[in-house]
C-alpha cells in the first residue's frame, strides 16, 4: 500500500522556467517530509524538508509547500536549470516515530535548454 | 561526493554464495540504515540501527543479516540468495533516528543474483 504518491512520472519543463512536483500521503500520522533528488548511478540526495508545523520553506531556488487539509505537497524549481534533470522523490514520516522514511515512486524531472 | 561510502558498487554472486557490502560514515551520525530499491520502486526499508543496536527490522528474510560493528560501519551479509534479491542496496546514515534528522545516502550497490 503505497502512502506517499507521486502521480507524475515525468515533467518536462524550459530552462529559466517554473518545475512543479507533486506529491500526496494518506497516512495523517506523517509530519515531516523531504525531497530527495537522485541521479542515475547515485543514492538520492536530500535536497529540502518540512515539517508539519510550516506551510513553507525556501531554500535558495527550492520551495516545498505543505497542504495539510488536502494531504499534500509541492516542489518549486525557480528558475529551472539543466543541472536540475533528475528523478526527484518526496519522502514523509512520523517524527514522532522511528525515522523509518517511506518513498513516492519518483517524478523525472528533464529541464530543456 | 557522498558522506555515506558504500563499496561494492557493483556485486555479481551466485545463489550458493556469501558475500557482504559495507557502508562507511563518518559524520558522527548515530543511526544507520538499509535500503532496497528495486528498478523503477521507491527505496524501501529493511533495517534500522540506532547507536549500534538493531531498532528496526521490516520483516526481512534471514538470508540478509546486518551487522553494526561500531557508529561508523554497517555490512550486510548476504547468504543463500535469490535471483528476486537482486536490486541496489543504500545505505544511509542520520544524526538520529528520531525526529527531524534527514537521512544521508550513499551511491548504493548494485547486487545481481544469478
């Protein structure tokens, strides 16, 4: 039973545009997310988190957004750079919890010069 | 460059062998992790140490075994195999296993199992 869902396999985006992923969880004990960006070849790398307390958090040309009526987050690349092609995964826990981290499948972000 | 050394990075072995992959941090993180990841699947969880001690097993098969000799290395032994096993095996380490501490992960190795 997948609890953190990226519906999404693949985004498209021009360079010096806007990237959008998304990402939704069911299990509403989750309060700490992250993203994780990952190259072929690599681990996945952390790029941004949040927690449940926040509804935003920027990070230079990162921003997650955490909807917690709806279930859901967001990843904003701006602007997006070719460097940025990557198979992008949210993550979430409950960090009340043991750090157990449960995936979402993974969204290919491919930025077009 | 990885903070989180994995060696291997590739590992070819048979169903009769025993072979096992290490993992190295040295970030002063106090639990360590094992991941799989399946071609195409999201990393899952297989087991969890917080300072040295085995605090989380999801459930996986005896023919993997972990082993956390001290705060900075973590092996899995592998033994008896199956073809089904093969996948890329993270490992990753955080500053705790609680609370909002962001796992680090290494490049993984990639086990076939012929």
């Amino acid at each position: 039973d997948q609890q953190v869902k990226q519906n999404s396999p693949s985004l498209s985006v021009q360079e010096g545009r806007i990237s959008i992923l998304n990402c939704d969880y069911t299990n509403s004990m989750f309060d700490y997310f992250l993203w994780y960006k990952k190259y072929p070849a690599e681990g996945p790398t952390f790029l941004i988190s949040i927690s449940s307390i926040k509804d935003k958090n920027e990070d230079g040309r990162f921003t997650v957004f955490l909807n917690k009526s709806a279930k859901h987050l967001s990843l904003h690349i701006v602007p997006s750079q070719p460097g940025d092609s990557a198979v992008y995964f949210c993550a979430a826990s409950a960090k009340t919890g043991a750090n157990n981290l449960f995936f979402g499948t993974g969204t290919r972000l491919t930025v077009i010069p | 460059d990885t903070e989180v050394t994995q060696t291997p990075k590739h590992l070819v072995m048979g169903m009769t062998n025993k072979k096992s992959l290490k993992c190295e941090q040295h970030m002063g993180h106090r639990a360590m992790y094992w991941y799989k990841q399946k071609a195409k699947k999201p990393p899952e969880l297989m087991f969890v140490y917080s300072y040295e001690k085995l605090s989380i097993n999801e459930s996986v098969p005896s023919r993997f075994s972990p082993e956390c000799p001290n705060s900075s290395l973590l092996n899995l032994h592998l033994h008896a195999l199956q073809p089904e096993d093969s996948a890329l095996y993270l490992c990753a380490s955080s500053h705790r296993d609680r609370g909002i501490s962001p796992l680090h992960f290494g490049n993984g190795t990639r086990l076939t199992v012929t």
